[in-house]
C-alpha cells in the first residue's frame, strides 16, 4: 500500500491546483496525507482483523472519525460518523484508492502452480468496495485496480515466465504491460486506448471510478518507474492525489520503491498512521 500513499501525498496540494506537467518538484513541505491514506491504512487494518465485512466497517468508521478533516467526500463522511453499517451505491472512486493491501494477499505461487487467479485477494477487494461503494462500477473500480496490482506482481516477479510462453523467457516490462492492458480492457470494459497526452487537454475533476481508474492505470502503462508513474498521474490534473495513489499503488508492485522516496513519505505520518504500516509489513 505505500505506492497508494506516496501518491495520495504528492498529489495533495494538486488536487484543487491542477498542473498539466511531469515537471514539479516530487515532495513539497506543504504535501500532506488525505483520506486516501487514511482509509488505504484502514483497509490494511481491517484485513489484519479478518478482512470480514464487519472489519470493513469497523474499521473505516474508526479510522474516519479519528481523521475528521482528512477530506472524505460529502456521502463517504456522512456514514461515517453516522450508526448507519449499510452500503450507499457509490460509484466514486474511493472504492478503488484504498484496495492496494487486499492485492497483497493474493498468492503468486497459487497462480503460477495451477494456472488459476487467487480468490482470497479478490473475495476481500469485493468486500472492501461493497460495505460502501455497492454500485457495480464502485465494485468494478476496486477489481480492476486489485487484479492490476495482482498480475504487476506476478510478472514483475518472474512467475509468469514459464506460462503461455513457450520460448521460456523471461517477460519484459512491455510485455506483461500489454497482458494488464488487454486484461483490464477484456474483463472490465475500460477504455484504455488513449494516451496521456490525448487526455491531459481535456481532463477534468471527477470523482467517478469510470473516469479515475482507467486514466490511473493508463498512467502506469507510460511509465518508466515509480518516480515517473506518479508524475504521470499527477500531470493529468483531476483528482489528482486520488490519480496519483490508484497508479502509485499498481507502479510499487512492478517497480518497488525508491528508498528515497519511501523514507521521504514516511516522514509525512503520524505515529497511529506508521504504526499500522508496519504491522501490515510484517505481516506481509
């Protein structure tokens, strides 16, 4: 989950100042973390607890209403502090910032023994989105997302060389990319067709899944590491710290991250926030 809240902290102070540029300065002393750390954070807690609906809830209630002011939306924040414990029909994109740990659980062994995807992840990102975000395309966005970060990792750690492959070579980026590409596309729809820059023009705020999640991982598609998937997010405008933690959270599980970068984030948490990071760390 640490791609998922550099992003939502470099993003923070883009989001109502959109730039259409890769060129900023990464991490600026006015960078903070937003509820897309806060609840990526809670999720990674509930699945620590048992990852059940009840979990969910619990725990993105608690986290929440411990950081009031971290910028939910206006639907999201009313459950939150209210006794309700049923979903809303979401479609936003809230779905699909926080899911990152549950793609942690999916077991790349499993896969490339028997040439079947994982349920545990998957069964717990489904989970994850529908305690709140009920609505098919909330539900959508949080799969798409999870099932991205699942196959960067299998790829990018080598399990998938000896699958469907038969001169028995290891992948290389570009070519476990255009798997994801035509993965995303032919299991859920998204357009992924248009480039970054057939898309900067004209992008705009949106809080939706079917407008962040297929620019987010479009973002991750052009990209040449970490540094650069962010910065190709961020330069899209729009939500932009939303952007930034969907493509961050998929661009850790191909490139890893820079320590630099990963030790710079870390100064922005507080205690309860890198607390939870680290149980989650030694768990995984």
């Amino acid at each position: 989950m640490l791609g998922a809240i550099i992003g939502d902290i470099v993003g923070s102070v883009y989001e109502w100042n959109n730039i259409k540029t890769k060129d900023f300065p990464l991490f600026r002393d006015d960078c903070f973390f937003t509820d897309d750390t806060v609840m990526t954070i809670a999720t990674a807690d509930a699945l620590l607890k048992g990852g059940q609906p009840d979990d969910f809830i619990d725990s993105y209630k608690k986290w929440g209403r411990h950081y009031p002011d971290a910028g939910y939306g206006s639907r999201f924040g009313r459950w939150i502090f209210s006794d309700d414990r049923g979903p809303y029909n979401s479609w936003g994109n809230g779905s699909a910032m926080r899911i990152s740990p549950c793609a942690w659980l999916m077991d790349c062994g499993f896969c490339a023994r028997t040439g079947m995807w994982p349920s545990n992840g998957r069964e717990r990102a489904k989970l994850s989105a529908e305690v709140t975000h009920s609505h098919p395309e909330g539900i959508k966005g949080a799969l798409a997302v999870t099932d991205a970060i699942f196959m960067c990792r299998f790829y990018a750690g080598g399990y998938g060389d000896d699958m469907g492959n038969p001169i028995k070579e290891r992948l290389n980026l570009e070519q476990y990319k255009i798997q994801i590409r035509e993965h995303i596309e032919s299991e859920y729809g998204y357009d992924l067709s248009k480039s970054l820059d057939e898309i900067r023009p004209t992008y705009r705020f949106n809080e939706s899944c079917q407008d962040t999640v297929p620019q987010a991982i479009t973002a991750f598609l052009e990209s040449t590491d970490f540094e650069d998937a962010i910065r190709n997010a961020i330069s899209l405008g729009g939500d932009s710290d939303t952007l930034a933690a969907i493509t961050g959270s998929i661009a850790e599980a191909a490139y890893g991250v820079p320590d630099w970068i990963k030790d710079r984030a870390m100064d922005y948490l507080d205690s309860p926030l890198r607390e939870v990071c680290e149980r989650w760390t030694e768990q995984l």
